[in-house]
C-alpha cells in the first residue's frame, strides 16, 4: 500500500475509492431490495395455493439462490472497500498522533 507512511497519499486513496464504495453500497441495496420483488414474482408462478407453499417454492428456485449469491459478492466487495477506506482513515489518525508525539518529545529535550 503507497499510502502507508503519508497521509496525503492516504487521503487519496480515500477519494479515489469513493466512487467504488458508492457503487458496491448501492448494487447490494439493489439487490436487497429486488430479493423482495423476486420473491413475489416467483411465488406468484409457483402455482401453489397456500402463502407457506409459495414462499417455500420462491425461496428453492434457482433465481433466488443466484440472486443470493450476487448479494453476497456485493456485500464481500462493500466491506472490502469500506475497510481499506477505514485503514486509510486510520494511517491519518496514526500520522496525526505521530506529529503530535514529535512535537511534544521536541519541546521536552530543549
């Protein structure tokens, strides 16, 4: 990782990271709802008369266990980047205390 020693580079990474994050934040809330939707459709070509028969159809056919592998791929790939975004964060804070602890061993030793 560049940006392990400054905070600059940390920053950067942040920002360049944004976008991926919003995207994989979004196509999970995506997926999360359409599961929904899903459901409803394939209880509705089920061909069963009772609610429990419909929904147990819905949930062994095969576009719902897709779906729920997409969701998770997409919620692996949101926690992916929203921690290498927190380890940036927190080579600032670290870099932040660094400076701190140096200006206080500076004021000590004079």
């Amino acid at each position: 990782m560049s940006y392990e020693r400054d905070p600059h580079k940390a920053v950067d990474h942040i920002l360049s990271y944004r976008h991926l994050y919003a995207k994989a934040r979004a196509e999970r809330s995506y997926i999360e709802q359409f599961r929904k939707s899903l459901k409803a459709i394939l209880m509705k070509k089920s061909g069963e008369t009772t609610i429990g028969a419909q929904e147990r159809e819905a949930y062994a056919h095969p576009e719902m266990t897709q779906l729920l592998d997409g969701l998770r791929a997409a919620v692996e790939e949101e926690e992916r980047l929203k921690w290498e975004m927190t380890a940036a964060e927190l080579r600032v804070e670290i870099w932040r205390t660094e400076q701190a602890n140096n200006r206080v061993e500076g004021r000590v030793t004079l």
